[in-house]
C-alpha cells in the first residue's frame, strides 16, 4: 500500500476516535450535576477547564518528543489509550459501590486530567504523519479528508456513547465504551508502525536529534505569534460553547434524548466542511480559510443564539455554525504546513493547536464557568458574550497574510498525488 494512502488511513481511524471524546466530558457535566449525583456544575467547570489546560501543556513535550525522535506511531497509540482509561475513571462516580462525594469529585476530576493528557497526542502527529508521507507535496487536501473522519467520531461516537448511556445507565454504558478505545488503539498501532520519518518501512532504531531552535529560522516566530494570537482569540469562543452547548439545549428542551440528537446532528456537517475548507487552504490559503471559517461562523452563531424556541431552526443555524467552525484541523495544520519548515512541523503545530487552540479553549471555559457563578448570568447571554473573542479573532486575522508572506512556500502545490 502506497505510504501517503497507509498513513491517511491510520490517522483517520486515530482522528475518529480522538474526537470522539470531543463533547464527552461536557455531555457528563449535566449527569454529574443532576440531584442524585449531587456533584457542584461550577467545579465541574473547573474540571473542564484543568482538562483542556492539561492538553495544551502536554501538547508541548509530545511534539518535542516527536521532532527529536521516531517515534509516532507509538505516541498516536499511548494518546488513544490514556483517552480509553479516561472513559473508565468517568464511569466510577457513577457505580452504586461508590456513595461518597469526595470519590466521586475525585474520579471525575482524575478523568479530566486523564483525557485532558490524551488529547494531547493526536492532533500534532497525525498532521505530522501525513505531512511526512506526502514528501513535500501539499498536506492540505489530505488533511481535510482526515478531519472529516474527525467530525464523523465527534458525531457518531457521541450518539453512540449517548445510547449507551441511556439504555445502560451511565456506569455500564461507559465501561462498554472504553472497549473500543483499548480495541481501536491496537489497531491503530498496527497499521502505522511501519510509518517513520526516515521511510516507511525502515527497520531502523528510533533515534533522538538535537533541535534546531525556532528562533534560528528567519520569520517563524513572527508568523507563529501572530497566527497562535488569532487561534488563541477564536478558541476562547468555540471551546466555550462546545463546553456548555450541551447543558444550554438541555435547559432549552429538557430532554437528554434531545441534546444528543441536536449535537451529534449538528456536529455532522463538518464531516463536509472539513474537506471543504481543507481544499480552500491549498487553494487561496490558511489565512483566508480561516477568515472564510470566522465569518460564516459568525453569521450563523449570532442568530442561533438571539432566536430560541425552534428546535429545528435552532439546529439548522447551528449545523451552519458547526460546519464552518470545526474546520480547524485543515485550515491551521495545513497552513502550518505550507509555511513551516518539516523538521519544525510538530514544535510548530504545539503552538497552533496545544497554545492558541488548547489553552485559548481552556481560557474561554474559564470564563464562562466564572461569571455563571459569580454573576449568575444565563449561557444564553455568556454565549452573547463570547462572540466578542470570535470578532477580535477576525481582525487579527486580517494581520497573518503580512506575517506569511516573509516565509518560503515549503511545499510543491500539485493537482495530483503520484505513488
């Protein structure tokens, strides 16, 4: 099998099931805080915003680790089944053995931190794995078509852990779903240990390098700055409102059924969005996918959440919404891709995606987890709030274009991929 088609394919099932946790932890919130459970939502919030941190911090090691070593295969493993132990630790506050809050706020908070370590791994090595099989060609395209299979794991795997949670109940259902997390890791391993740095099929010992600094190439730093700011100012917004889009539809329709179906159907149409602006990166670049992504984004969001009561418009805004927003993987990989030198391409993508993304995500939780406690403001009207950070992304965007421009294109642009 061709090296390009192996590592699109093995990435994929790992970008499948990496974001199938996407929603995970949000969705549990609302279990967690029912009467029964007793558990408070505010710490709950703490929790999620510790979890989104801890994966931004880890983010850092593991693309060091991946740019001064060989071994992808093996960390794209270790991140799928940390994400598998993390579902386990989520299901024991839940089992009748387990009566005492102080067990239950710790399993929940050990969960977070878990998952938050598992997320860390994927998407800087997936993009690493297919930028390094494609040998210098134009990783974009490709990586659209991995991120689809990203959207359909936050779609899919979401209802699916939904179902077992309701037909199960919470403990069992996810014991059952940390299966396929242990099954698919294995699989996954096996299809992409052949896939290194130094060729495909090498036999060779993974080895450690010493690093260049980023700070040695000209116009790196500037350009990664200014692109980490606008990644950091748009996540503050979406990881805000996918952290708490699951508790505002079930307060809106006040039925869990319903919430899963309105996200998982929502979280679908970037299964076709993702290609979609993976295909506009190649063609007028990054920075103008991600302007294109900012501005749909917004003409959707806003009406959503100033017009409610309509469960099918509310989803059709929001399907909108979702397939111009969570594009990210195409769009900021791939643009970090076209500018960035390979030997840099992990260290690189840390930034983007463990910082900007990561951390900016973790920010935006924070705060709305902060002033729905302290203030008592409605997610209707934080929402309204956030959408402040998605505009000023939208302006700092307008700068990157001047920053790329001083870097070398790193690719050779072509209509088709030959073997």
């Amino acid at each position: 099998m061709r090296e390009d088609i192996k590592a699109l394919l093995s990435t994929s099932a790992a970008h499948f099931s990496n974001d199938g946790v996407f929603l995970l932890f949000s969705s549990l919130i609302v279990y967690y805080s029912e009467p029964s459970m007793g558990l408070n939502i505010t710490i709950l919030g703490f929790f999620a915003t510790i979890y989104i941190l801890v994966s931004g911090i880890a983010s850092i090691p593991v693309g060091r680790l991946s740019d001064s070593s060989d071994m992808d295969p093996e960390l794209m493993f270790a991140g799928i089944v940390v994400i598998g132990i993390s579902v386990l630790l989520f299901a024991v506050p839940f089992s009748f053995a387990v009566s005492s809050l102080s067990i239950k706020y710790l399993f929940a908070g050990a969960g977070a931190i878990v998952l938050g370590f598992g997320q860390a791994f994927y998407h800087p090595l997936g993009a690493s794995i297919i930028r390094t099989s494609l040998r210098g060609k134009d990783s974009s395209t490709y990586l659209g078509i991995n991120g689809s299979f990203g959207s359909m794991g936050r779609a899919i795997l979401l209802f699916v852990a939904g179902i077992l949670i309701i037909d199960f109940n919470p403990f069992f259902g996810l014991i059952i779903f940390s299966t396929y997390y242990f099954a698919i890791s294995v699989i996954i391993y096996l299809s992409s240990r052949s896939l290194r740095k130094n060729g495909a099929r090498s036999k060779k010992r993974p080895e450690h390098t010493n690093l260049k600094p980023m700070r040695e190439y000209p116009g790196v730093i500037g350009f990664l700055s200014v692109l980490t700011s606008t990644i950091f100012l748009r996540s503050v917004f979406l990881m805000a409102i996918a952290t708490y889009t699951f508790k505002y539809i079930d307060s809106t329709y006040h039925s869990n059924y319903l919430s899963f179906l309105f996200l998982s159907s929502a979280l679908a149409t970037p299964i076709l969005g993702q290609p979609v602006f993976g295909l506009l990166t190649k063609k007028i670049g990054g920075n103008m996918a991600l302007l294109a992504s900012s501005v749909i984004s917004i003409f959707a969001f806003t009406p959503f959440i100033l017009i409610t009561g309509n469960f099918y418009f509310s989803l059709s805004l929001f399907s909108i919404y979702s397939f111009a927003a969570f594009t990210g993987f195409p769009s900021i990989l791939g643009f970090v891709g076209q500018k960035i030198p390979l030997e840099l391409t992990t260290r690189a993508s840390t930034w983007t995606w463990g910082i900007g993304s990561t951390m900016g995500g973790a920010t935006g939780v924070m705060i709305v987890t902060e002033m729905h406690d302290q203030l008592n403001y409605s997610f209707q009207f934080l929402f309204q709030i956030m959408l402040v950070f998605l505009l000023l992304s939208a302006v700092t965007n307008l700068f990157i274009g001047k920053f790329s421009a001083r870097l070398e294109n790193q690719v050779q642009i072509e209509k088709t991929y030959s073997s």
